[in-house]
C-alpha cells in the first residue's frame, strides 16, 4: 500500500479534490456561476467512489497469537458520515439563506402622469 506522509493515496487524493473543490466553489459563488455547484457535486461523487472502493487485502501472513484489528472501515464510516452530515447541514443553509429569501420592490421615486 502506497503512503504519502503515513497517510494513504486515496485520503491524499480526497483532500486535494476537496480544496480544488472548495476553491472552485468560493470563486464561482463570488461571480455567480454554476461551476461552483458544478465543482462540489463532482468532489461529493469522486468522494463516494474512493470510499466504496475497498481496500487493499494483504496476504493473510502465518498465525500469529496476538489478533490484529483493521480500523480503516471505522474512519471510512465516519468520514461518510460527517460528509453526509455536512450536505444536510449546507442544502439546510442554502435552502434557508438563498431560496426564501425575500425580494423587496425598490420604491418608486418619480411620479409621472
């Protein structure tokens, strides 16, 4: 298994889609482009890709008394889980912030007849 900096090669690719992703998202927000949902739609799917990839099995080595536990499912379900939890929390937000938002009429200031 690959390892940059002890951490894997899917988690070093997660992080690098997520802040190219984010920065696409505050650009396009601030010029008010759809690359910007465009950008986090597509870091969301290739999110969900690496984390149904599963991971690499090693070799099952002779018996050894002591039993090694694998963690990895654990971190896998609670980055899915805070990722989840997240886009719940920011449609909420952008429902509440951007869809309801009320438009007020600008007042008219020249009367004519």
């Amino acid at each position: 298994m690959t390892t940059i900096g002890s951490i894997g090669i899917g988690l070093l690719i997660l992080i690098i889609v997520w802040i190219l992703a984010l920065g696409i998202f505050v650009v396009g927000v601030k010029l008010q482009s759809n690359i910007a949902w465009i950008a986090l739609g597509s870091a969301a799917v290739i999110t969900i890709i690496l984390i149904s990839i599963p991971v690499e099995k090693h070799k099952p080595k002779e018996k050894i008394e002591t039993e090694e536990k694998d963690y990895t499912q654990i971190y896998k379900n609670l980055l899915l889980a805070f990722m989840i939890f997240t886009a719940i929390i920011g449609f909420i937000a952008f429902f509440l912030f951007h869809c309801i938002e009320p438009v007020r009429p600008k007042q008219i200031k020249v009367f004519t007849k």
